[in-house]
C-alpha cells in the first residue's frame, strides 16, 4: 500500500511538472517547438542590427578583458547606434576572462547589457568562435597586442582556442563555463538568443553536441541557435538542435534569396547574424530589403572602424599598400563619420517601417 501511495505521488509529481512547463511552452531539454519558436519571434520586432566589438578592441579578449573592458567607449558607439534604430547588438564571449574570474565576468557583462538595454537593443551572446585571421589559434589573457596595420584582424582571439576544442579532457572546464554564463542570465529579457558557436570548424562537431546538451541542461528562457555552417554532418546536427535557424552570408542578393528559400524547409523563424561585404556585392541597398521583405532577421558586420581593421577585404596584407577602396564591413570611421549617409538613412526607414511587414512561415 505505502509503495502504491509512493508511485501515485511520484506520478503526480511528474504531471505537475509537465505542467508547469507546458505553461511556459517548453519542455525542460527539448528543443522548441516550431509553434514555441515563432511565438517567440513574433513578439519581437523584426531585428536588424549589427555584429559588434568596440572600437578600440583588437579582439574579443580585449572587449571582456580586465585591463581593457571599456564600458564608457561602449556607451558612446552604442548611443550612436541607437540614432539609427538599430535593435540588435550580436558579441562574442571569451572562455578564458570567464574562466580567470567569473564573478568579474558576470558583472561586466551584466553591464554590457545594461549599456544595451539603455539603448534599446538586445543582444545575442556568442559563446565561442573558431575564427583566426591571423597567426594565434589560442588565446591569451592580458594586454593585446596593438594592430599589424593593413591586415584585417590579425590578432582575432578564438573563444576557447583551438587547443581546447581538440582536447575533450579539457570539457568540464568548458562544461562550467556554459553553464554558469547561460545559467546566470536564463532569464534576463535583454538577451534576445543565444548563439552557441560561431563557426564552428569541421573538427568541432564533438564539441558543438556537447554544447547543446550543456545548454538544454540549463533550460534558458531564450531559444538557442548556431549558424548553419559546416560539413552536411556538422550543418545536419545544427540544424535539428536549433531552435531558431540561423546563418551567414556575405554574398549578392540573388545568393541570400537562394539561401532563405533553402532555409524555409526547417518552417522555422530565420535570422542571418553575418552579412555585408560591399566589395562583394553584400551591400545595404541590395539586401536589406531581401532581408525585410521576407521578414527575416539581419545583423551586418560592424558599427565604428577601429582596431580591427574590418574595413579591410578579407586576406588583405600589410605588402598589399594602403587600401583606400571600397569599405568590406563597418558604419563610421573611428572618429563618428558616416561611411555612407545614405546607407544609414535606408536603414532607419526600413527598421522604421518594419512593423508593416509580414511574418512568412
């Protein structure tokens, strides 16, 4: 009789459970449903923003890390942002700032979201990166080195390294690192979804597993995504674990459209986190109004030339001589000049006039 009365408990236990998180629109570990992913993104408005790091930030190391983090640079280049309309601020975390001292961390990022908050835009944490630009596959705490003048991010920092990313008895420590991050802000509105990995290589398919399963451990409010990237196997498991598909393209309109379309096969809200390469054919005035037209979500590549050096074409060296073409990525100069007046003026009318459009499922 006591073991049936344990059982009846027991179950009732696991329907309140299921309930309650029914209530929420979300089992705990599971993926979103498609339904749970486009209420979601029809309560916001369509996002259009921008991937950022400060100005005077070689890296992402440098952004976070404590002897350059820069809340008062930030606040400056995001209240220019903010003129714009802009919506959306897309960043790369790093593991070993994290990792040094992670009360340090959670502080200062909560001040980055603050910051962004104030401005009215939401973010999109990225919580690693394979990419290098240059010749350091791992990275380094401290001071940064300065730029290697002509050469696009010569000193980008992957997040946690390459190292780590082959090395699965390092796990636990990255394991930590998730769980904290993603734990300690599960709940907070300002972050809008979190992005797993950027660009992920073919050799990180292990890891990126594990950090889905890390993440639906934590169970966040927010969906969870990583850009389609990749060999089929490493695109494949992507794909099915995403709650929200993401992607990047640096290519012409015809290319983007192409793209969507394919994308759609997933019937699930669809956002490009990477995009504008004007040398290329990646420009506002051509793919933007793809992006608003089909409702999907769109962050360019850069807000104020600095460190970074990102208005350089990609593979550009320092032997190439001085480069005074067309800009690749990026809004201002480091002193606040428009690159383009009339980019910026197309795109505040369309996030302006984006609550006229319509959500294409």
């Amino acid at each position: 009789m006591e073991n049936s009365q344990k059982i009846v408990r027991n179950c009732l236990l696991l329907l309140l459970l299921f309930l309650t998180c029914s209530v929420r629109g979300q089992i705990p570990n599971e993926r979103w449903s498609t339904d749970q992913a486009w209420k979601w993104y029809n309560e916001n408005p369509w996002i259009c923003g921008f991937n950022y790091i400060p100005a005077n930030a070689i890296n992402y190391t440098a952004m976070w890390d404590k002897t350059s983090f820069s809340p008062e640079v930030i606040e400056r280049e995001l209240a220019l942002a903010e003129t714009t309309g802009f919506n959306t601020v897309r960043v790369v975390l790093q593991f070993i700032v994290w990792e040094d001292d992670p009360k340090y961390f959670d502080q200062v990022f909560g001040d980055f979201l603050s910051i962004c908050k104030s401005h009215k835009m939401k973010v999109i944490p990225a919580l690693f990166d394979d990419c290098v630009f240059g010749t350091n596959v791992d990275p380094t705490l401290g001071k940064q080195p300065e730029p290697f003048d002509g050469w696009y991010a010569w000193a980008w920092s992957p997040s946690p390294g390459h190292t780590m990313v082959a090395d699965s008895t390092t796990w636990f420590r990255l394991e930590k690192y998730v769980k904290n991050v993603i734990g300690t802000f599960k709940n907070e509105s300002s972050v809008l979804t979190w992005d797993l990995y950027n660009e992920p290589n073919d050799k990180s398919l292990p890891l990126v597993k594990k950090v889905f399963k890390w993440a639906r451990e934590v169970d966040p409010t927010q969906p969870v995504t990583i850009c389609i990237f990749g060999n089929p196997e490493l695109t494949k498991t992507i794909a099915v674990n995403s709650d929200i598909i993401t992607f990047h393209n640096y290519s012409p309109k015809e290319d983007v459209e192409k793209t969507i379309l394919s994308l759609k096969q997933y019937k699930r809200p669809i956002i490009c986190t990477e995009w504008l390469n004007r040398p290329l054919g990646s420009t506002v005035e051509s793919v933007l109004p793809v992006f608003s037209g089909e409702k999907v979500g769109c962050l360019h590549w850069g807000l104020v030339n600095g460190k970074t050096q990102t208005n350089l074409p990609w593979g550009h060296r320092p032997g190439d001589g001085p480069y005074n073409r067309i800009w690749q990525h990026d809004l201002y100069t480091s002193d606040f000049k428009m690159y383009s007046p009339y980019e910026l003026e197309l795109f505040k009318k369309t996030i302006s006039g984006s609550k006229l459009l319509k959500v294409i499922k």
